[in-house]
C-alpha cells in the first residue's frame, strides 16, 4: 500500500507539470509599449539600452503603420 500511494503521488505530479507546460505554450505573448520619461537621442544613442530603446520605439511605430485600423 505505501509503494501505491508513492506511486500515485508521483503520476499526480507528472501530470500536474504537464499540464501547466501545455497551457503555456499556447500563449502568445504581445509586444508591451514602452513609456519613457524622457525619450533618448535616437538620432545618436550612446549607450545599449539607447539603442535598445531606439529599436524599440522604431518597432512599435513600424507595426502601427502596418496594422489595419479597427
């Protein structure tokens, strides 16, 4: 009886992880917008989140031109 219930808490636990990992990967996620207090030079970023940032922005703004207005 001891070796059932170690294994049925076993196969419980299997299915539980299974289950979670299913349901994640039938998300999909959505781009967030940024909001920045200051906008950085994108004309001349210094730094590597500048140009992060900058890549950012000019993403977002690409992906408004091309969606279709709702």
């Amino acid at each position: 009886m001891r070796y059932l219930s170690l294994y049925f808490f076993g196969i419980l636990t299997v299915i539980s992880f299974s289950g979670n990992t299913v349901s994640q990967a039938n998300t999909q996620t959505q781009p967030t917008k940024t909001y920045l207090a200051q906008k950085p030079n994108c004309n001349d970023p210094q730094t590597q989140l500048d140009i992060n940032i900058c890549s950012q922005l000019s993403y977002q703004n690409a992906d408004k031109k091309i969606e279709p207005s709702l």
